[in-house]
C-alpha cells in the first residue's frame, strides 16, 4: 500500500514510471488478448502451480479441448489431469 503522506507528484511519478516499464518488458500471453471470464478462469487457476511460459502451451490445450463450461463439467478428473 502507498503511504498516504506520499505526495501526489511523487505517486505520479511512479506510476509514471510504472507505466514505462511494463510498456517495455511486458509479454505477450493469450490470456491478455482476451475478456472471456471462463477462458480467464483457466488462466488463474493453471498459474497457480506453474510459470506463465508452461502455462501458455497447457492453456490453449486445456480451451482447445474444453472449450466452454459446459465441455469441462462433462470431463472426467482423469481426462482433465491428461493435460
């Protein structure tokens, strides 16, 4: 949290600066391309056990085969744990 007594061109600065950074070192993940809540799910919760690299080749597997929550609640454990 940023301490309220910081003053308000000091916090502008750095988001400021903030901004910059991720300007020049973000990456390009699927995830980041879209709003679909359930396609966001996924992402959250494969990231919980890895990095963000593994993860973007299990994550367009894991949509290509359950492409919805419908597919996924017909999926047994054993075939979801396959990916």
């Amino acid at each position: 949290m940023i301490n309220e007594n910081l003053s308000s061109s000091l916090k502008k600065s750095f988001c400021s600066l903030l901004l910059e950074w991720w300007e020049k070192n973000k990456r390009d993940f699927p995830w980041r391309r879209t709003s679909d809540s359930y396609a966001l799910l996924i992402a959250e919760l494969l990231l919980r056990k890895t990095t963000a690299k593994q993860v973007e080749r299990a994550y367009k597997a894991f949509l290509a085969r359950y492409p919805d929550p419908e597919s996924l609640s017909t999926a047994s454990e054993a075939e979801i744990g396959e990916l």
